[in-house]
C-alpha cells in the first residue's frame, strides 16, 4: 500500500469524523440549553449548577478535539500543541467538576497539578522543537 492511498484513507476517515462531532457539539449545546430547566428545577442552586458547569466544561474538550480535527485538514498532520491542549482542558475540567462538587481529595488535586506540569513541559519542548515555525502554533 502506498503512502498517498493511506493518506486518502486517513483523510476519508477524518472527514467522516466531522460531522460526528459537529454533531456532538450541537446536541452538547441543546443539553446545556435543557440543563437550565434542571437549574429551575432542582431543590438547591448548586445541584443544579453542578449539571450545568459538567456540561459546559465538557463541551470545552469536545471544542479542543474538534480543532485538533479541524487542523489536520489544513496542514495534513496532528500538531501536538492542539492534542496537549485537549489535554490540559480536560484535566482542568476534572479539577473544577471535583472542586465545585467537593469530592476531590488533596492528593489527587497533587496528582492531578503534576500531571498538568509534565504536560506543560512536554507543550513548551514541542513548541521549542517544533519543526515549522512557532507561527503556526
């Protein structure tokens, strides 16, 4: 198998992909919209802010993974930059869902700050080692 039919391959996957998750992000949005009903109806504000900020924080990472996608189409490779920040967004986001909740323990918010410094880290090399210039980043 060739290198362009793989490529063709990997691009019609990709764009299949698209509107899945175009998709995704439209139901997402309706789910925060029907989320607010939950905010009325709910016995206290914060069991129905709870739903609310989940929502909205996970529709930060569906955000990040679709232009990781989005990306691909225009220079036909992942940048790792676009991936570590998904990645940052949803460690984050279990950050805020377990403090805004109050179940999160300090060794797992120690856990979780140094598993976002490693990540920092490895963001700063690959934009210090990138192969193209830092302007695409």
């Amino acid at each position: 198998m060739s290198m362009n039919v793989l490529k063709r391959i990997v691009d019609i996957i990709i764009k299949l992909m698209v509107p899945f998750i175009i998709l995704a992000l439209l139901l997402g949005v309706a789910r925060i919209f029907l989320g607010l009903r939950e905010v009325y109806r709910s016995a206290t504000l914060d069991e129905g802010f709870n739903l609310l900020v989940t929502n909205i924080l996970s529709m930060f990472v569906v955000i990040e993974l679709l232009r990781s996608i989005l990306d691909y189409f225009e220079i036909h490779r992942l940048r790792i930059t676009f991936i570590i920040d998904g990645a940052f967004v949803f460690i984050l986001r279990e950050i805020m869902i377990g403090i805004y909740q109050h179940r999160v323990e300090v060794f797992q918010i120690i856990s979780l700050a140094a598993l976002l410094l490693v990540i920092g880290i490895i963001r700063t090399l690959a934009i210090v080692n990138s192969p193209k210039s830092a302007k695409e980043d």
